[in-house]
C-alpha cells in the first residue's frame, strides 16, 4: 500500500496518517484490497481503528499495547454476546416445558 493512499485515507478518517501507517504496520488493522479499486476498511475495522486511536491517546500508550486491549475488549463483547444468546436459548427451553 503506497503512502499516499494511506494519506489519503487519514485524511477521510480525521486521524493521524503516522498512527494509521503504525496501525497498518503492525497489524492492528488490515486493508481490504481490491484489484479493481482502491484499499479501504471495512466499517468494522474503521470501528476498531477509532477505539484504538481513543485508547492510545486517553492512555498514552502506543500502537501495540493498544491492540491488546481492544483485543481483549472485543473479545469480552463476544462472550457477552455468547452469554446473552445462551440465556435467551436456556429461558425459551424452560419456558416451552
């Protein structure tokens, strides 16, 4: 991916093309690549990158200690959601007895 898209896309996202290239660098996010168009991120992934430029910042942390903690946060949504869906499961069984 060349600088310039990279540039371009910080531009569009309002964040800091250095923390994007980081980002891309490291991992934290992956951009989509289309023969046919430009790269781009998907929007959950423009979601990921927003939360770990909020982190990195109200932290003062950098890039990777950033990805592990949305790591894990995105982690515990998904065993919330697991927890959530097995309860409603558990509920509609005890309710159909």
């Amino acid at each position: 991916m060349s600088s310039e898209h990279l540039l371009m896309l910080a531009t569009l996202m309002e964040i800091e093309s250095e923390f994007l290239e980081e980002c891309v660098r490291c991992g934290a996010v992956r951009l989509e690549a289309d023969p046919e168009s430009s790269p781009e991120f998907t929007p959950s992934q423009l979601a990921r990158l927003r939360r770990l430029q909020r982190l990195c910042r109200s932290l003062d942390i950098d890039v990777f200690a950033g990805c592990i903690i949305v790591d894990l946060i995105e982690r515990m949504d998904e065993l919330q959601r697991e927890l959530q869906r097995r309860r409603a499961m558990a509920q509609d069984e005890s309710a159909g007895r």
